[in-house]
C-alpha cells in the first residue's frame, strides 16, 4: 500500500475512535461526511492492490493527475 493510502486509513480509524470515545450517533452528518470523504480518497487505492475496475488494470497515481 502506498503512504497516502496509510495515512487515510489512519484518519478513518482515528474518526471512528473520536466517534465512540464521544459517543457521536451514528446520523451525524459532519462525521458521515468526513468518513465518506476518507473512503472516496481511499478507494482508488484499495482497487489498485487487486489491479482491477471494470476487470481492466487501474493505476491510482493516473487518476490524480
């Protein structure tokens, strides 16, 4: 995995501990949207470790640019 792709995982994991250490509901929007922002960065990451959209090869760096 690449460091970007790290350092969203770690910003996920750390609005998902904030959540349950201050009992955020789970309908808060400015957390919903947060962690909905983390999982839109991360995805094309995690689709480049297996190589694959749409069954052709994906490279995350190209969609950057």
């Amino acid at each position: 995995m690449t460091i970007e792709y790290t350092k969203l995982e770690s910003i996920h994991s750390a609005l998902q501990e904030l959540q349950n250490k201050y009992a955020i509901p789970d309908n808060d929007v400015d957390l919903n949207n947060a962690l909905q922002f983390t999982e839109d960065l991360r995805e094309p990451h995690l689709l480049a470790k297996f190589n694959v959209v749409n069954g052709s090869r994906y490279d995350p760096e190209e969609s950057l640019t």
